[in-house]
C-alpha cells in the first residue's frame, strides 16, 4: 500500500471514530460522498491481491506515527489556513473574495520534463520475479498464444451469431463485431469479449444522425431482451462512462462480454492493431508480454499496444499511420474522423521484418520509455502513432501557431475539431495533453486513451 493511502485511511479512522455510538444526523451530500467512498473501497480490495506485510513492522509503525493527515483540520488551497469547521470554511472563502482573490483551482501542469515525481519505491518481490522468467513460459501459461486459435475464433463467431438471434426481432438491422484484445490476439484465457453491436446502422457515429434512439434507451431495451433469453445472464449496466457499456455473460461458452452501442471506432482500431500485428508478429508478443509487467493495470491494453506500436514506428519496422492514410479510396468516416487505411505488405513499404528476441525487445522498449528520457519523453511529449513522431504536449494546445503546422501538418482534422472547441467547457471534448501520459489516439485525434493515468500510478511505471 502507498503511503499516502496509509495515511489518509488512518486519519478518516480517527475522524470517524469521533462519531457518537449512537450516531447523529448526516446531509444528503456528505452520505452521497462516503456511499461514493465506499463503492471504490470495495473496488480496490475485491481487484487487490492479498499478500503479507514484508516490511519491517516496528519501522512501518514508526512512519504510521511521524506522519500524519490531521483528521480534524483541512486546509485553503490558497493561503494554506487551517479551517476546523464547515462554517469558518464560508466564512474564510468570503474573506478571499472581499480580497479579491480568485478563486479557482489551479489544474497542475504535465507539460514539462521532471512534471512526474521520481518514485523511490523498490520492485515487488512479484515483480522481481517475473523479470527473471523466459517471456515464452509467460505466454504459454496466460494463454495469449491460444488467443489465435481457430477454437476461440469459432467460439466468438457463435456468440457474435447468438446475439444477433436475439436482438433481431427488436432490431431487424442489428449488426454485431467483435474487437479489442481478442481479436487482435493479445488476450488471454481470462479476457472479456469486446462486442460492438449496432442496432440501427449506426457504425459511421452518430453525430449527425438525429434518427436514432439515445445510447442509454438501447442498453436498457437489450437488457430487457436478453434477460429474457436463456443463455444469457446481465452482470452489470455502465451507463456514466465515456463509453457506455452492458456486460453480460453467455453461459453456453462461458464467456462474459462488454457490449457497447456507440460507433465503428474501436472496431477499427482493433483492425488497425491486427494489421500492425501481421506485419510485425513480434509486436503483438511484446504488447502481450508488457501486459503481464503491468501487475497494477494502470495501462490499459489498448495503451500498451499503441505504445508498442509506437515504439516499432521509431525503429523503422511500423509504417505511420497517416503513411497509410494517403490515398482517398480508403476514407471511411466515423463522426469527424478517418478510419480508413491502406493494407500494404513490409516489402512495398520497404520496411524489414524484427527479427529480435522478446526479452531484447522488451529491454528496449522500457529504455525507449524511461527516466531519464533517452528517446521519448512521457513527461513533455505526446506518443502519436498516426505522425509516428514524438512532439511537445505544449505543441497541441497551439493549433492556431505556424509552429503546429510546420511540425503536424498531416493533422487537419485535429486542427478542425481543436478550433472548433476552442472554448468548450465540456472537457470530455476537448483533448487532454495536460496529463501526466499522452497517447494519442491513431484515429480520433482528440482522445488521450492514458488520460486516467493518474501522477502517483505514472512515477510508479516510469
């Protein structure tokens, strides 16, 4: 456990503790926070794995007591004053605004080279572990080699056919694909099934269709569906996420599947990744052995794989994606954004074929990323496989600037869409390149798919 978790555990206990046996009354707001706090309690500990403390017990006490969180006080944001209650709290935000002081919350900058705190923290002895192993017993005992089997495609072309049956008599054009890491054959034994299912032809986006039923209406009807049906079971309804999902199980193969009713995006990503892979077969071995480094799942598999990629791009061994974007017979549009692209072999892109072993490979490819920055800086720079090139963070924030096109030029519809929500308060629109990791997405260009990565879990991997 982190240190600051240990400490601010500690220091709710005790604020806690306060509270009469009896308890006493609490608003709606403070009872909505700590049901809030709860839920992701229960989350961690049900995701955590349970291992025995291997430090020193006296030594980690004797932190517990040199530092603390005062379970009483808190403090401006300002002026550092400690404030005891909620009524002194108003009190001394008025006295702010009397002082004209502004009152805002300053968003912290990811723009720069030593943004990231260095993370002294040793190796698990999991980890330490794990290093020390051959990256093909890795593979064999997850699994990720069975992933390309013909068994486990016939198993998600049969669930693909199952619920289309099912969705039919309510949705006569239901479509359904799969995607995501078991397509692209970088899952392993225990992964989801990624399923987009489009109900009302709606793969191209639905920006700029006005006909369609709202995403939340859809789950909610094919919930009713399949809970009718008997070799389907609903597990849980996701509908605050960026992308909203339902996730069900199918009993007759065991599988549990996250459905999602948006648009053909990561249908296409997932046929970009294939394609990569196909080029470059190493490259999908690599994604699949940093997968199981990546212990604390703070990388999705998706961010590792564009990482991956990206890492291949620098070597000249992976074309850019804008490379095979040039040609107009291959635009396919999704909302604003092209996801079409060419299918040429390494021979006609004069690229050659990695012959290097995994264990090679993955040394490489934590050098390319590390600290200090020896060839790509997550700290200051964005990791963009469709420019294939390592710019500044600073750089996307200047669309307007002559700077951006002479370095990004390629990115037109990038530059559209920023200028377009030049000053959007939905910051869900708007590309985040203040974060701690930037990897930019190959197709639509707005989206950071590290932005969850928060600055504690970024020390951590760097």
């Amino acid at each position: 456990m982190h240190l600051s978790t240990n400490i601010l555990a500690h220091a709710l206990k005790l604020n806690l503790d306060a509270i009469p046996a009896e308890g006493f009354s609490l608003d709606t707001f403070s009872v909505s926070l700590l049901e809030k706090l709860v839920l992701k309690i229960q989350k961690v500990i049900a995701k955590s794995e349970k291992k025995p403390y291997e430090g020193s017990i006296p030594e980690r006490d004797n932190v517990m007591k040199c530092f603390y969180q005062d379970p009483e006080l808190v403090h401006c944001r300002f002026c550092k004053e400690s404030i005891f209650c909620h009524e002194e709290a108003v009190r001394h935000m008025h006295q702010h605004e009397k002082d004209d002081k502004q009152l805002v919350e300053t968003d912290p900058c990811y723009l720069r080279v030593t943004c990231i705190p260095r993370w002294g923290g040793s190796l698990l002895k999991q980890m330490r572990k794990f290093l020390d192993k051959y990256s093909a017993d890795i593979m064999n005992k997850k699994g990720y080699d069975s992933m390309d089997s013909q068994t486990a495609a016939d198993n998600e072309k049969n669930i693909l056919q199952q619920l289309v049956s099912a969705l039919n008599k309510s949705y006569p054009k239901v479509k359904c694909y799969a995607f995501g890491s078991r397509t692209t054959g970088t899952g392993s034994f225990k992964s989801d099934l990624d399923i987009f299912v489009d109900l009302e032809s709606v793969y191209g986006g639905r920006k700029y269709r006005k006909d369609v039923e709202n995403i939340a209406v859809s789950i909610v009807k094919v919930r009713s569906t399949l809970q009718k049906m008997p070799n389907w079971e609903i597990i849980d309804m996701v509908l605050g996420a960026r992308v909203p999902l339902l996730r069900v199980l199918n009993t007759n193969y065991d599988m549990i599947c996250d459905l999602t009713f948006s648009n053909g995006l990561a249908h296409r990503n997932s046929l970009l990744l294939q394609y990569m892979y196909s080029l470059q077969p190493t490259c999908r071995q690599l994604v699949c052995y940093i997968k199981e480094w990546n212990r604390e799942s703070s990388l999705n598999s998706y961010t590792i794989s564009l990482m991956a990629i990206f890492f291949y791009q620098y070597y000249g061994w992976l074309p850019a994606v804008a490379s095979l974007q040039d040609y107009e017979k291959t635009i396919l549009m999704i909302d604003d954004w092209d996801t079409g692209f060419r299918t040429p072999t390494l021979a006609e892109l004069n690229l050659r074929l990695c012959d290097c072993s995994i264990s090679m490979l993955a040394a490489m490819f934590f050098n390319f990323y590390s600290i200090p920055p020896h060839f790509c800086s997550l700290e200051s720079e964005v990791v963009s496989p469709f420019s294939a090139s390592n710019e500044s963070k600073r750089l996307y924030g200047c669309t307007n600037a002559p700077i951006f096109e002479k370095y990004l030029g390629e990115m037109e519809r990038f530059k559209w869409y920023m200028q377009d929500h030049l000053n959007d308060q939905d910051r869900s629109k708007t590309f985040a390149y203040n974060r701690p990791f930037v990897i930019q997405d190959p197709f639509e260009h707005c989206h950071n798919v590290a932005k969850g990565i928060t600055v504690e879990a970024a020390a951590r991997l760097l």
